[in-house]
C-alpha cells in the first residue's frame, strides 16, 4: 500500500499533508514534528506573538487532521532515514515505512560563534516556545539587547519597544538589512528605529560576554558596555540538512532539489526552508528561501509530484516584514545591483526597482505605512515574471501607471 511520509510539521509539512487530501489522495499520510504543538504559523512569533495574544496561531485546527486521516505525530523527531529500506526511524526507536518520502525540516536558528556561556538570558527566536520565554522577559523598563539587524532582530526590537522595554541592536555590518534589501529601505527602516527609542549600533564587535543570574553584560571591541536582562541573537539561520546529508542526498546550502523540488532520490523530496532550488527569471540560480509564501507554494507543488505531477516552482520570491506601523515588501531577489531606481509613492512610502544593464527587473523592495506599497509591489512581481525590458524612467514616475507597463 502506497504510504507518504512527511518529516517536518511546519507550514510547509502540514500543508503539503492537508494539500495531498484536498487532491483526493487516499493512501496513508503520517506527518511526523519535532516540537509539541501542530504546525503553526511562525511570522507572528516576532509581531503580535510578542505584544499580543502569544497562543500559536495554527496553520489548521487538530480536528482537521483527524478529520483528514492524517497520522500526525507531534512531540517526535526523525533520527535516521535509511533510503535502501525505505524507512524512517524516530528519536523512541519506532519505524516508519515510506514509499514517497517529503522532508520539510526547516531551519534553526543560528548560535552564537564562539560562545560557551549557557544562560536563560541568552535567546534565539525561531519557535514558539522561544517566543513565549522572551515574552516573559519584556516588561516596561527592562533591557533587551539584541545582536544582529535583519527580519527577525528588527521586529523584535519594534514588538519589545511597544511593550516599554528598551532595546539595543547590535550589528556587525556597516548598515542594517544588508542581506535583501537596498540601503535606501534600510536606512529608512534604520531612521524609523531610531524615532521609536531603538539604539542601533553598526559595525559592532562583542569582545565579551558574560551571564550572571541577574543579567548579561556585554563588552564592544570599541571599549563600550550593554547591561541587559535579556540577550537575543538573531545571526540568521542554518538549513536544517543532518538527515538528508547522513543519508548521502545532495547538499548544497540546504537539501539541493530540482524545480520539481525532487531530491537525488527519485522517492524523495524536499521544500521549504530546509532547500536549495535554481530559480527560474534568475538563470537557474540556485536560492535557499525563508519565506512564508515560498513555504505554501513548495507545500503545493510537492504534494502534486509526491502523487507523480511534474509541476514546476515558477514563482518570483516574495517577502514581507512588520516594523512599528511600517510594511517592507520586497518582491524578486535584490542583488544590490547599480540600477536602482527609486518611486516615490507619498506620505513616505517609496519603492527601489533593481534593474539590470538590459532593463530587466530583478528586484523591488518598498517601505510604508501600512499597506501602502502592496499594490505596486505585486504588479513588479508580474513584471519581474514578465522577464520584458521595462522603461527605467517610467519605474520613477509616480504618474505612470505599474498596470500600463504591464498592459504595454
Ligand atoms: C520569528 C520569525 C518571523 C518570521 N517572519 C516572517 C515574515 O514576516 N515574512 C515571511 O515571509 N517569513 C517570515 N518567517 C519565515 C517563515 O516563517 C518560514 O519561511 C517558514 O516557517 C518555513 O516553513 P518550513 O515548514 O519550511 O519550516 P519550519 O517552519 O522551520 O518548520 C520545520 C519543522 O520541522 C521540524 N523538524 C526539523 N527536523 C525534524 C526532524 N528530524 N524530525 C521531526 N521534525 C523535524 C521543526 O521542528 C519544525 O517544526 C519568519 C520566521 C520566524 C522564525
């Protein structure tokens, strides 16, 4: 009898097991995760999951899963894959039998370099259960600090700010967000920081570190000192590859698949964050995604190949970050290319367009309030999947409409 088995519940493992139902699958489905609660949603951990209502907001109820037959196994890990005899092993011992295998392992945050000390003070931000244990720290009044300046490190820093902590940020680069997005929209989101009370340290060095019961102590390589109750290190994130790799399928900064997201194993496959895939409108370049929209889109197209489709990741990549009332949306992939041509669309709200020498639109990454750069952003991500020239003077002019060039 046909069985699939997916190693991973996140957002792309449960939607993948929920999307083979709604394609009328009948065979067995087992979903197997590592941590206690169903597949949630984890953009919110560093939003409203920090200043709000921090219960998992669940990509879908358990019932549903019961309703689905799914065989969802929670509170269990994936030790061992053993592809000659099809089967997985978990962390008590038990088998698990496959005829199609899908591995959704994710990511995990990235530790500290270098760091020996262990303290409940010392955090990183990728699931719930850390969510919930910063929470606990931030009150009106406390310090948090804060190393690294991408996604994850700036949304805290806002989400900590409302609450009445006051945050320091470290990062080690000259500028914040200098992985995706243009200095334009990180200097903006920089100023914006700044405004609501964030102390933003570039170029920054930790020389020491020390953890007591009652606080943390930090040392710069430029003599300065960080008191803090609480040290959060959001460095970025490493694939999640060991089963894979021991398991002899192919690496290449994250679980390497084809466009189909097949892996070097005909039965298996591999989507979501944990993979590296050539993207097409980029040359085939191969890209690993952290994306919350890439997850669904993989957790489609692997549910229709593992019931033997040949479906294809056609999509431009899309992103999104909430900052204070600030929406950053950047849609392709911004390469810090020398084309860059700004639009300005008022009340603060601007987009930088990443063109190359021949005109085509390789990137566009907006900031303003709210939703105000939704629109524009999505029909650059049509432009960009047009792989047309576009007028760079036209990109400027808030008077030309995105919907004309695309229509031209
Ligand atoms: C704090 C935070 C904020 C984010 N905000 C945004 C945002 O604003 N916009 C955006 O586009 N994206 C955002 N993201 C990224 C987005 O959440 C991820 O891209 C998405 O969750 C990836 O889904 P995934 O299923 O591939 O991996 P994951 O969500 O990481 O799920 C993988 C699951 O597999 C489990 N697992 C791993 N190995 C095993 C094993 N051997 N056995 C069993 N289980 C295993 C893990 O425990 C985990 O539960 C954010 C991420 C975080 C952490």
């Amino acid at each position: 009898m046909n069985s699939i088995v997916i190693v991973g519940a996140g957002e792309c493992g449960g939607r993948a097991a929920l999307s083979l139902r709604e394609r009328g699958y009948t065979g067995a489905v087992t979903l197997i995760g590592a941590e206690d609660h169903p597949p949630y949603e984890r953009p919110p951990l560093s939003k409203d999951g920090i200043v709000g209502n921090v219960d998992p907001r669940f990509v879908a109820g358990l019932g549903d899963y019961t309703a689905k037959q799914i065989d969802l196994r929670l509170s269990a890990s994936v030790t061992r894959l053993d592809r000659a005899s099809r089967v997985v092993e978990l962390d008590d011992g038990t088998l698990v039998p496959y005829t199609k295998l899908l591995l959704a392992t994710g990511a995990r945050a990235r530790s500290l370099p270098g760091s020996e000390v262990n303290s409940p003070r010392i955090l990183s931000l990728r699931t719930h259960a850390d969510a919930l244990r910063i929470r606990q720290h931030l009150t009106p009044g406390s310090r948090l600090a804060i190393l690294g300046g991408g996604f994850i490190g700036l949304e805290l820093a806002a989400s900590a700010r409302r609450l009445g902590a006051t945050v320091v940020l470290l990062e080690g680069l000259p500028r914040i967000l200098s992985r995706g997005v243009p200095a334009e929209i990180a200097a903006a989101v920089a100023a914006r920081h700044s405004a609501e009370g964030v102390e933003i340290i570039c170029s920054a060095r930790v020389e020491t570190l020390r953890a007591t019961d009652e606080d943390i102590r930090l040392t710069l390589s430029d003599g300065g000192v960080i008191e803090a109750d609480l040290f959060v290190v959001g460095i970025g994130s490493l694939p999640n590859v060991e089963l894979a790799a021991e398991a002899g399928l192919a690496i290449d900064n994250g679980i390497a698949v084809d466009r189909h997201l097949q892996t070097s194993d005909q039965d298996i496959w591999a989507a979501g964050d944990c993979c590296s895939f050539p993207l097409a409108h980029y040359g085939d370049r191969r890209v690993r995604l952290e994306s919350w929209r890439s997850a669904q889109e993989h957790a489609l197209i692997a549910a229709a190949n593992l019931l033997g489709a040949s479906d294809t990741i056609t999509a431009v990549p899309w992103f999104w970050s909430d900052q204070f009332d600030l929406t950053l949306q950047v849609a392709g992939l911004s390469t810090g290319s020398t084309r860059a041509v700004r639009r300005d669309l008022g009340n603060g709200a601007f987009i930088i367009f990443e063109m190359d020498d021949a005109g085509l639109l390789l990137a566009a990454s907006g900031i303003g309030p709210g939703n105000a750069v939704a629109r524009d952003i999505r029909l650059a991500e049509m432009l960009i999947a047009s792989g047309r020239s576009i007028d760079a003077q036209a990109l400027a002019s808030p008077d030309v409409r995105l919907k004309a060039l695309l229509a031209a």
